[in-house]
C-alpha cells in the first residue's frame, strides 16, 4: 500500500532580509524553509506506511529496528514544530503542512499496531525506544488540535498503550530520567495510565545534579556538556506545557529560574560565524545548541532581548547551511560539517542526528512574536573581548571581537562516573580547551594519543598518558587550576600534574607543576587546525612551533620557562593527520616535547594562541617571542602577555587554590 497523498516539494529558500537581520539575514521564512527541506530529503527512506525512516549510515547499537523508529521520533518532532507554528494551516495553492499531518499519522498508525510489519519495538528498561517516545510524546502535545484530536479512538489506545511500556520500566540515571517524565507526563494528559510518583522522582534527580549557576551534570560526576542546553534545561520547559495546570508552579518557576540564569551563560558559546564551541558528546545534533534560546523565549524564561535570540539561533543554523549540511543527498549525516563518525557515539545511528530538529521549537513562537519582528542584535562575541568564568563546570570562556572566535578552557568536566569507577578517555572531554573554529583530534583507539591541547608523559615507544579525571582547584575571572594523574590503560601513573590557565585576549598561558617519576618526556600540544583543502602550512624553531591554515586561522605553541634542556630549546613540532578531525580532512597541531624529566617537580609555562585576527596573525612569531615567565621563591609565577599585560599566579597545589592578579 502507497502513501494515501503525494507530498509536496519544500518551497526554494527565501532571500536573506538584511534590514531585519543585519547580522545572518535569516527570517521566520529561512527556519520554515529548512525545516521543510530536511522533512523533505528524509521521504525516499521511509517505510511504506511511514513508520520507520531507514536512512543510509551505520547502525546504532540498538539495532536497525531501532533506527527506524528513531528515524520516525525525531523527524515527528520537527514535524509538530512546522505544523504547530503553521496552526496546521496550508498556504494557498500549497499543501505541505497537511501532508505532513498525515504523514505522522499515518506513521503512527502502523507503528504503534503490533501486528503490523513495520510496529516499532516495545519500550523496556534502558532501551532506546525510552529515547524516541518523548519525541513522540513532545510531537503529539504541540500538534494535538490537528493531529491526536483527529485520529481514530483505536489508533489512540495503541499509541497510549505504546507509550504506557514506560510506566514501571527503568531509565538510564541521567537525562533519561526526564524522557520519562515527558512521557507519562503526555499519557496523564490523556487520561492514560501513568504513575505519578515516576514524575516527580525524575523531576527531583535534577535537583540532585544541579551545581549552581544554571549547570547540571548530566548524571552523577562531573559530566559537563551540551546536554545541559538540550535536555537537562529544554525538557523541563516542555514538560510545564505538557503539564499546564497540573505542574507545581514553584518548581516550575525554579525550572525557569535556573534557565534564565543559564542563558546568560549560554549566549557566549556561539562564535561571531554561528558555529558552537566544539565540546562534549553527540555534536552532531550541530545547531540543536540553539534550541534552548528559543525554549527561553517560549516559557517566559530568557533574560535576551528578542534581536539577540534569533540572531544567536539563526547564525547556528546558516553556519551550517553555509558550509553544506543537510547534505547533496538532503539528509543530516552522522558527523559535522561532512560525515565524520568520531563526533558520534555508539548509540548514534543514521537519524540521530535528527534531534537536530530540537532547534525549530522556535517555530512554536507566533510570527509576530517579538523574536520574529525585532532587528537582530548583536551577540556578545559581535561587540568586545569577552571573559566568563563558570565555577560550575571549572571552564573559561574567552572570546575575541577581532576574529569572532570563542575559546573555552577546561578544568572541570570529564564526564567520568564519580571515583573509584575506571579512568576512560576522550578528546572531547579531556582537552585543556576547545574552539568555536577548531575540533580536537580524534584518531582511532588503537593509535597513539594525539598532542592536541593536551599535556602527556610520554614512555617507552613514545607511549602516551591521557587526561583521565579532571580535579577542579579554582576558576574566578581569567584563571582556572585543576590537577590530574596522568592515567594510561593500566591505570593510572604514579605521577600528578598541577596545571593552571590565564587568559588574556586570544592568548592563554598554561602553568604546568609536574611531579613525576625520573625517566619520562613531557610533550604538550596546542590547537590542531583543520582544513579539507589543504594541509595546514606548519613551522617550527627551538622552544616553538606554529600551524597556520590557508584562509588566516593560526595558532602557536612556545615554551617560555623551564622548557631548556642543558640551556637548550627543544625544537618545535608539527603532528600532522588525515582524517582525524571533524573540521576538516587535513590538520596539524603544534608541539613541544623536554625529552628527559630528572625526577621530582618540573615548572613548565607555555604561551598557546589561537587567531584569524589580521592584525595579531601576521606577526605572530614576533609577538610570540615578546612573552616572559619568572618563577618566585614564595611559589608565585610572573607572567607577562605578548602585549605587555602582566599576570601574578600563585601556584596551586592538589590541595590549594591558585590566585591570579593582573596588573
């Protein structure tokens, strides 16, 4: 049996509107219009009765059956999105929004039939399908007048006994726990079974993963990330819409209140071209990190202006419309920009990245909705030289006006469980900072470690210790201390590693106190660019070494005190790989390695940049070598800035904080 319609092609992409949008030129209209592209690209992979969506890629590990279903979860909510904010009205002469209601319903009737050969996979304790049925869940509510209002009593009982596998079954102890408060919140609505008392605990396990300033851990641990913005703050949003009258209004204003605060934070991890800092887990949701700008706006809980939401989103979404995504095949590929798998997890499966759609609730706000009618606004990357520090996850952020790039300096967040759990590693957690223009390295498991960012022991073979657990010790205006053991497969080394970051405008200088058994090398990393056009041009000269992509980007790494061997620098380094990093196909990063430590405590500063000012990149070099360290017999570091800018550090230990002054 066919689809009982013949879908309609999305309408071309409107003309950017400058006067309202000085800053991305995208509209209401631009939104609409991707989101009908992307609904569009995903027809060719659907199921005959539109209950699955098998889209090309490699499968999650839930199995392909899985996958199919998730394929019909997340593009349903984009789709109640467009629905919604359409009113389930047609333009004249068009009739994409009703093909779209029946599309979904369509879908949903064969899904939720058990005997049908496309019914989805029940919902049990920690499977996958807990994941999609809040989509689902979330899609039914906001498309209720035109979609769940209209469909048969019987088609009803299935999708609410379909949905009724959560009550009494067992989520995942992490943001999982509010996928079932959305659904039984969803089935109370409807007069479903549902049990109250699972609301309210997974409610309450937010509380218990809350650490102030608007950031919670996304678990237990300190597992610090993205899903902060699009689960752990949105869903409590969808939650009280869902709920209406029935929700408590004091937690609600605590939800809303927690929010606000966040989006103060959150307005400052967009760079100037739209692109997100590159951090954390499931980055190829991409522009999903917009989704909350507009969540606040939807609830009454965003302390913006209007201008400045839509100019934060919108920049997110062109960003990557600019630079090819969705795809030539109208599809959102596992990965970034292009198909890149390492920016996945193995849970990830070709229409994970669907959740992508979280970023059109935006839709759900009227077209004359002040966030659609106002003039962009400049973001805070868009007017000065920013610094923000967030005690919460123990990060920096730093960003500069004159390139419009956004840094973010990581003492905090490893996501490992809560010790004495094992030490596991991974570049985007583990790095000492990351980029709105860059992505760290990520070669496969079975090869060395990448020196990205990153400072390791290195043993026999050139073996290599990672980051492991991250200890916060302080972060407060430019500065952030934390420590680590350094940790190989075996576990972790019988060595510590104290390290301090200060920032000032593009430049970071990284205070290392490395307490290690004799016989180890030190390398340290600086920032990998990227390029799929060609290699990164590196250079290299003793105690430095720099990587500069062809459109400007550049990057330097020089050893300023301690570095000398014998009253020698160490010659700098270029790592340069093919393929191992989501930016692009070519990248090199910058190194230095002291290839003998004596034993004992080493103090080691080194000055990282990271820049595509024109005014600083061409004398690069220059500016580099004008930065001066001393080190203090009452355990304070002198550190003086290319510009002249001096910083005093008192060197923190395991067990005290460090302490910056500038002058």
């Amino acid at each position: 049996m066919t689809p009982p319609y013949q879908p309609i092609a999305p309408q071309s992409p409107p003309l950017p509107n400058r006067p309202l949008s000085p800053f991305t030129g995208y509209t209401r209209a631009h939104w609409e219009a991707q989101a009908d592209t992307l609904l569009a690209g995903l027809l060719p992979y659907a199921t005959p009765h539109l209950a699955q969506y098998r889209l090309p890629g490699r499968t999650g590990y839930a199995g392909a059956w899985s996958d199919g279903l998730e394929g019909y979860a997340r593009s349903f909510l984009l789709a109640a999105f467009r629905i919604a904010g359409a009113q389930g009205q047609d333009l004249p002469g068009r009739t994409f929004i009703s093909d779209l209601i029946t599309r979904y319903a369509t879908g949903l009737a064969a899904g939720t039939d058990p005997h049908h050969p496309e019914h989805w996979p029940q919902i049990t304790d920690r499977s996958q399908p807990m994941v999609e049925a809040a989509s689902i869940a979330i899609a039914l509510h906001e498309t209720r007048p035109w979609l769940w209002d209209h469909l048969p009593d019987a088609v009803r009982q299935r999708v609410a006994a379909w949905l009724e596998g959560f009550v009494g079954a067992r989520p995942n102890d992490s943001n999982w726990r509010l996928f079932q408060v959305i659904t039984e919140e969803f089935l109370a609505s409807i007069g479903a079974s549902y049990r109250q008392s699972e609301i309210d605990a997974g409610l309450a396990r937010l509380d218990d993963w809350y650490r102030g300033d608007g950031w919670y851990t996304d678990g237990d641990g300190r597992k610090f990330d993205y899903y902060n913005a699009l689960a752990l703050h949105l869903y409590p949003a969808l939650w009280s819409r869902i709920a209406g009258d029935r929700a408590d209004v004091t937690l609600v204003a605590t939800h809303r209140s927690r929010m606000r605060t966040f989006l103060k934070t959150h307005q400052h991890f967009f760079g100037t071209d739209g692109a997100p800092v590159h951090q954390g887990r499931s980055l190829t949701y991409r522009f999903a990190t917009a989704a909350p700008l507009f969540a606040g706006a939807l609830v009454d809980a965003s302390p913006l202006p209007p201008g400045r939401t839509r100019r934060l989103a919108s920049g997110a979404l062109k960003h990557f419309a600019d630079r090819g995504v969705p795809g030539g095949d109208g599809l959102l590929s596992l990965g970034w920009y292009r198909p890149f798998l390492p920016v996945t997890q193995a849970y990830s499966g070709p229409a994970s990245p669907y959740w992508a759609g979280k970023a059109f609730l935006g839709l759900l706000l009227p077209p004359e909705h002040a966030v659609w009618t106002a003039p962009e606004e400049a973001a805070p990357v868009d007017i000065a030289d920013q610094y923000l520090a967030l005690p919460a996850p123990g990060w920096l952020l730093h960003s500069t006006a004159g390139d419009g790039i956004v840094r973010l300096i990581n003492h905090g967040s490893d996501r490992l469980p809560p010790a004495p759990a094992p030490v596991h590693h991974s570049p985007h957690y583990s790095r000492f900072a990351y980029s709105s223009a860059t992505a760290p390295e990520t070669p496969p498991d079975d090869s060395p470690y990448a020196p990205d960012n990153h400072i390791a022991l290195l043993g026999p073979a050139d073996s290599s210790t990672v980051r492991g657990r991250i200890h916060p010790l302080h972060t407060h205006d430019r500065c952030a201390a934390s420590w680590h053991a350094p940790s190989t497969a075996e576990g972790e080394a019988s060595a510590r590693i104290v390290s301090t970051s200060v920032v000032h405008g593009p430049w970071e200088m990284r205070i290392h106190q490395v307490e290690a058994p004799t016989g180890f090398a030190i390398r340290e990393g600086g920032w990998a660019l990227a390029s799929d056009d060609v290699l990164p041009a590196g250079e290299t000269g003793p105690g430095w070494a720099a990587v500069r992509r062809a459109d400007g980007l550049s990057t330097a790494l020089v050893g300023v005190l301690g570095w000398d061997e014998n009253g020698r620098l160490p010659f700098g380094e270029v790592a340069h790989a093919q393929g191992r990093n989501a930016v692009g196909q070519f990248s090199a990063a910058p190194s230095l390695t002291l290839t003998h430590h004596h034993g004992g405590t080493r103090l080691l500063v080194t000055l990282v940049v990271l820049t595509a000012d024109p005014k600083l990149r061409d004398d690069l070099a220059d500016l580099c070598a004008l930065a001066q360290a001393s080190a203090a017999p009452d355990g304070t570091t002198e550190v003086r800035f290319p510009d002249g800018t001096i910083t005093h550090v008192r060197r923190s230990t395991a067990a005290t904080e460090a302490a910056c002054t500038r002058q």
